[in-house]
C-alpha cells in the first residue's frame, strides 16, 4: 500500500516495482492519498503486506498516527511500515521507531529504484517469515486451527470490542479419545481429530471462532444460538469417515452463560472447563452450562487443599481410634484408627471433604503412610497397658494401595514400630477390591503373607461379584452404616445388612457393623449372627488417652 498526498510519488513507485516479481510473486498495488483514506482501506483489505507510508500529509503527525492506528487499533503487527519523507532533514525519534514498531525508514530521495526493491523485498521477507513464526506460535499443525493462546486473544478481542458480550464460549471434548489411540495408533487418532475439526469449521461457520486448544479438545466462541449445546453434539451423530474407515464418537461439553461485560477470554475458559469437568463425571457425552455455584466450589476446594497442605506441615492432623466389640460377649475386640483434622480455630473439617481432596492431590499416600505408623505406634502402647490381643483396623485409600512402595512402606511400618503383623487389620472399600482382579489378588495374598488381615469397608454399596470375592484372601466383611440404619425400617426385599450377614457366615467370614447407635440395632445385628460392631452406642472415636480410660472403665464396669 502507497500512502502519499503527492500523486507523482504513487506514480513512481508503481513504474519502479511494475512488472517485477519479488520471493517468487507479483506485486498488487493499493493507493490511499491520505492517512484517513489509508485507514479505510485497511478496514477492507486484512492481508497487507508492505506500506510504504509518507509522514507529513493532511497534518504534520498524519503518518505517525496512522502508525498507531494500524498497530494498537487494527493490531496488525505482521504489516511492514516504511516511513519515507520528502523532507531531507527529517527523521524520526529512535524512541517513536521503537514505540511504534516502524520497520525502516528512508527520506524520498533515497529510494532509487534499486534501493526501493531492496527495500521492499527486506520489508516482505520479514513478513514472510513473521506469518510463519506465527503459524507455530498460534495455530495448531495438524487441524490448521488457532490454539489455546490465538483463542484468548481472538476472545479478549471480541469481549473488548463491547459488541459480542452476548457470545458463550465452549469447550468440547471428544470422549475416550485416548483409548482410541491406544486402539487404533496415533496416526488414526490424529486423522480423527483432523476429521472433527473440518466438520466443526463447515458446519458452525465463520462467525463462529473455532480453536484447538488440547489434544482432543476444542475451544468454540459464538453466540448461544450458533453454539447451542443440542446443536453441536448433534455434528457427532453421524459417523466420521477415516481413512476410508467409519468412526462414531461422542464429545462432551462445558460452556458459559453470556459472557457480559468485564469479562475476559481467560475467565471464560476457566468457567467452561469447570462445567466441562462436571459434564464429564456425570453428563458424559452430553453439556453443563457453568454457574457460579461451580466457580463458588472450586474456589473452596483449592482454599480446603491449601489449608490441607499446611495442616499436613503443621501437624494439625491427627489420629483417633474408635472401639470394636464383640456383639454377644461385649469385649473390645479392636480399634479402627481414623483420621481427624483441627483447624487454627479448634473447628473442625469432615473427614468426607478433606480425603477426597488428599486422594486427588495426590497427598493420600504420605497422609495414609502417616496414618499407619502412628496407628502401628499406638498399638504398641494399648498392647503395653494391658491389651495384648487387641486388633488395630487402619483405612487404605486406593491411591495409597496402589501405589507401587505400599507393600514396601507397609513391610517397613511393621519394623520400625515391631508390631505383631497379625494384630494389624487393614480395610479397603468393596469398590477397590473388585477392581483389576488380578492385581488385586496378587498383592492381597502378599499382604497375607506379611500375616496382616484383611476387611472389606462398606461392603454392600458397590457391586461385588460372588465369585470374586471368593478368591480374594479377605478375613472380615464390614456391614456400611446406612444399612445398619435400616434396621429399624420395614425395607422391600428384606434388610441387606441380613444378605450380608449371611453372605459372610456363608464363606466363613467375620462380619462387623459400624454405625450403631442404639441397643435395638445392636440386638437385631446380633439376632441375625453380626459378630462384632462399632459406633456411638459404645464410644465415639477418641483420642489415645481417652481410649485408655474408656477402656478401664469398661473392664472396671463391663455391665
């Protein structure tokens, strides 16, 4: 683009540069005769490479201003600028070369025809490798779409320009992508995902702004009738031809309300993957739309998990152990540890929020490893004061269970602490324990053989297969609170407490009953063969010394 008031400069440069190709291409030529003419222009025509651009025009700061107008305003920063002046003396502060990124600058007299073609094809080259550097930086390869950082700023553009406050942005997730990897290899994968992104683009159209901004996952900005939820999962309907393969997938996804005013493209996709994730527990291959409830909840969970972490540092955790009794005899059998947290204010965080977060962050090993030493230590000290048979049950999460040094952590708590291995009883839920039968199988039997026992906790919520459970080498079965709670109720199809009774005396199992709370539930767990039990009707969880004195108080008083 020439941008000039005098026309015998449009003239010139047109007759030097007519007819030559430059890095392999022919020039096409745009005249503006004024910086407001020039300004127009570049409304309408998006792809200029080069302007070589006069200083002093209608006004003295004409072409400065239109300098800041091409980079702040229209934010064209591939665009080379050549300043040139008629004015020999002229030239420009370094401090306004740099502020206004001008490329070079030349006065009139300079730019013989020769220096004008050098001139230029330096100005194009830059160009040119500028678009490239931009490609990598802001689009992605294989779909040939923006990425995740060209989709915030094509965002904050749009939300900044005030006229699209009534768009969403989405975020859609293609489901078990990784699986079709694994599957089918990472160049089918990759064909896939190429195949997704092309009907997207053809079926959601230019106005919308498409993205890819993970590995299957793809960013969209539009208004809420262009990307209504029903809409775009409906593109996934029919199958995707791969290769001369048919594929059918699902997608998943999260999205914003309107997004309004002061919002920016960050915020928005923070929001849209928060209900992308709540879409994927539990409207998987469907949407959820964010609400602030959602931000409100994960904004507690991160505040809960750091308080956590310093609670872990500050040693704010601690351990309380809850009796076991023997339901026809009344003798206290055992002692479940579990796990406490007292925060700075002496109030306290159920045990249902904080292990949550632990298993996620990660922190449950370390916190369950923890645990299980200070329940190996404290067992030590009951044995000393008189117990010698009492049995110590400790939780183990799934993480902890799994984690490739449990049995080498677990070998190294029994002897630092020289405990009795076959006093020490460790519980895992029925939902581990029916995972992955065979490794399960395998490092329970390894566990037995350290000559620790075994209990499944809160058996009868999942979904146990009878011949599984057979095999594994478990010693005690764990009747869930909620269906001791039953008992008093006239239930359909008879109490499950009772089916698990009789499913443990069945395979020669003991069956314990946590969570009771009166003698009536107590002697209806005894009448149906239960033979141990825990809960508030004996003792709350209590601290070591409180045990102790609970403790011989029961034996001073056993009626």
């Amino acid at each position: 683009m020439v941008v000039d008031d005098e026309p015998d400069v449009h003239r010139a440069t047109t007759f030097a540069l007519a007819g030559i190709k430059i890095l392999g291409r022919s020039l096409q030529f745009l005249h503006a005769y004024s910086a407001a003419e020039a300004t127009q222009l570049l409304r309408t025509e998006p792809d200029v490479a080069v302007v070589l651009l006069d200083v002093v025009m209608e006004r003295e700061d004409a072409g400065l201003a239109l300098v800041k107008t091409i980079r702040h305003d229209f934010k064209l920063t591939e665009l080379r600028i050549i300043l040139r002046t008629g004015q020999p003396g002229y030239a420009p502060e370094i401090e306004t070369i740099h502020d206004f990124d001008i490329n070079d600058y030349k006065t009139k007299s300079e730019l013989t025809r020769t220096k004008l073609y050098a001139t230029v094809t330096a100005a194009l080259r830059a160009y040119d490798q500028i678009r490239k550097l931009d490609e990598l930086a802001f689009y992605d390869r294989l779909s040939q779409l923006p990425n995740r950082n060209k989709f915030l700023d094509l965002s904050d553009e749009r939300l900044a320009s005030g006229r699209h406050s009534a768009e969403v942005i989405a975020i859609l997730d293609i489901d078990d992508f990784s699986e079709i990897n694994d599957a089918l290899g990472h160049q089918q994968g990759d064909r896939l995902l190429q195949a997704v992104a092309d009907r997207l683009k053809q079926k959601l159209g230019s106005e919308v702004i498409l993205a890819r901004i993970g590995g299957d996952t793809f960013g969209l900005m539009g208004t809420a009738a262009e990307l209504e939820p029903a809409r775009v999962l409906s593109l996934f309907r029919d199958p995707f031809l791969v290769n001369e393969d048919s594929m059918v997938v699902t997608a998943t996804m999260g999205l914003t309300k309107a997004l309004g005013g002061g919002v920016t493209g960050r915020d928005a996709i923070k929001d849209a993957n928060i209900a992308l994730k709540r879409a994927k527990k539990s409207r998987r291959g469907s949407f959820v739309m964010y609400s602030t409830e959602m931000g409100s909840d994960i904004r507690e969970r991160v505040r809960l998990l750091q308080n956590l972490r310093s609670a872990v540092e500050s040693e704010r955790l601690f351990v309380v152990y809850q009796p076991q009794v023997n339901l026809a005899s009344g003798a206290v059998v055992g002692v479940e540890a579990l796990i406490r947290w007292r925060k700075e204010d002496g109030s306290f965080v159920a045990p249902d929020r904080f292990i949550p977060l632990a298993e996620a962050s990660g922190m449950i090993v370390a916190i369950g490893d923890w645990v299980l030493r200070m329940a190996c230590r404290e067992l030590v000290r009951f044995q000393a004061l008189g117990l010698p048979t009492l049995r110590m049950s400790v939780n183990v999460s799934q993480i902890q269970f799994r984690h490739p040094d449990f049995l080498e952590k677990l070998n190294a708590a029994l002897l630092d602490t020289g405990i009795n291995p076959r006093y020490l009883e460790l519980e895992i839920t029925e939902s581990v324990a029916m995972e992955d039968a065979d490794f399960m199988l395998e490092t329970l039997h390894m566990v037995r053989e350290l000559g620790i026992s075994i209990a499944i906790d809160d058996f009868g919520t999942g979904y146990s297969s009878l011949s599984q459970l057979r095999q594994l080498p478990i010693d005690r079965l764990k009747i869930d609170r909620a269906f001791v709670g039953e008992l008093s109720q006239q239930v359909s199809g008879g109490h499950i407490a009772a089916m698990v009774i009789e499913l443990g005396r069945n395979l020669k199992l003991t069956v314990i009953a946590e969570g009771i709370e009166d003698e009536g539930q107590a002697q209806s767990l005894l009448g149906l063969g239960c033979h141990e039990g825990q809960g508030y009707l004996y003792a709350k969880p209590l601290l070591p010394a409180q045990f102790t004195e609970w403790y011989q108080a029961r034996v001073a008083n056993p009626g």
